[in-house]
C-alpha cells in the first residue's frame, strides 16, 4: 500500500499534487497527516517527519519501504508504478511538454507564489488586486499561466491542459486555488477549465477536505488575523 504524507489541505499546495494525481487516477493510498505547527527543528511537525524524509518537508510517499519526496519525484515513480493510468500523455511531443510545464510549475511563478500563497477557505479579492497593481512579476506570472494553459487548450481541444486528466492538471491545481482565491482575471476560456478542474472528483474531494479542517495557521495567514 502506498502511503502519502501530507500537511493542512488548506495551506499546502505541494501536498495536493501528488494527492489529487492519485485520487483522480483511482489508485489506492493511505493518507497520513502531519498537521502543520511550525517548521523549527524541534516542532512537532519535524518530528513526525523524522525517520520519514530527511528534508523534513511533505508530500512524501512510501512505497514497499522506499521514501520518495519532492512532487516531481514522487509524479514520475506513480507514472512509472501504474503506467495503465496514463498519467503522462501517450504521444512522445505531449509528454516531453507536460514535462517541461511541470517542471516550470515546480521552479518558477515564485511572484505569484509568493504574493498569493495558497488557501482554500480565504477570499482575498482586494489582495489580489494589489498585488496585481503593485508587483510586476504577479502580472508576469499570471500573463504566462494564462497563455500556457490558452495555448494547450486550443491546441489539444480541452477539457484538461492535454486533452485527458494528466499530472500536468494535477500540478497546476493550486494555481487555480490561488488564482480562485485572489480573484486574479483570466479570460472565459481559461476560468471554464479552470472550474473543469475544480469539478474533478479528485480535486473536489481536496477542497471539500480543506473547507472541513476549519484550522486557523496564523503563520500560513499573511493578510488574515481571523476566519
């Protein structure tokens, strides 16, 4: 059995990728949860960790006594595990592309990241509109998710990023939290799949999740003193 290690569903956008890979693909896992408390060497966040993954950080996934961390990795063992699900898009042009936007995804957009961190419950519309005025690499970013995801959509004919489910809707799910969240503008063909993705039965589950924790994490809540 397949054991994935995650934090809070609200907060934690690195967790609900691989999470909503496996939920949408139907394969069976064990979910544990590891509440974010702080991330000093002595929380007990950390100590849950200890033993696990000796960065210290989520999602980790354990599999037949072998810990894989990072989102990427963790993507590339599952495609690799259950190559049935299709993870990956089957033609070799299309997946060497759903690569590359996932590894843009997991170095870059650090501007949106940064101004517009990831919580479900939370609507932040006037923070996003500031940072929307205020920060040149917010707009960039947000230009380029919305140009991507245009381009592939008319390219491949929708209703995900590659036609079918793949990682790649996997791995910008957060994103559409975010840009949700903050109200950030997209055009009509981009919130439509935007709301695809959110419809998803994997995806679906994650935000119900999070709207359940009902967990206040003042060092997760920049803009926020209360719910």
């Amino acid at each position: 059995m397949i054991q994935l290690y995650i934090a809070n569903k609200n907060y934690s956008s690195w967790s609900m990728r691989p999470w909503v890979m496996l939920r949408q693909a139907g394969i069976d896992f064990e979910e544990v949860y590891v509440r974010f408390d702080s991330f000093a060497p002595d929380s007990q966040f950390k100590a849950a960790l200890q033993g696990v993954n000796p960065v210290g950080k989520v999602p980790v996934l354990v599999h037949d006594g072998l810990a894989v961390w990072d989102t990427l990795a963790i993507a590339e063992y599952v495609a690799e595990l259950s190559p049935e699900k299709q993870l990956w898009p089957q033609d070799r042009l299309a997946r060497a592309r759903a690569r590359s936007i996932c590894a843009e995804m997991h170095s870059g957009f650090v501007g949106l990241r940064s101004a517009c961190p990831m919580n479900i419950e939370a609507h932040l519309p006037e923070v996003g509109a500031l940072a929307l005025r205020d920060k040149p690499a917010v707009r960039a970013d947000l230009q380029r998710i919305v140009s991507m995801w245009s381009n592939l959509l008319a390219e491949h004919g929708g209703p995900m990023l590659f036609r079918h489910f793949t990682i790649a809707d996997a791995f910008f799910a957060p994103v559409i939290m975010r840009l949700k969240t903050y109200a950030l503008p997209v055009p009509t063909q981009v919130a439509t799949y935007m709301d695809r993705v959110c419809a998803l039965p994997g995806v679906k589950a994650w935000i119900d999740e999070a709207l359940a924790e009902q967990d206040f994490i003042d060092f997760e809540e920049p803009f926020r003193l209360h719910r």
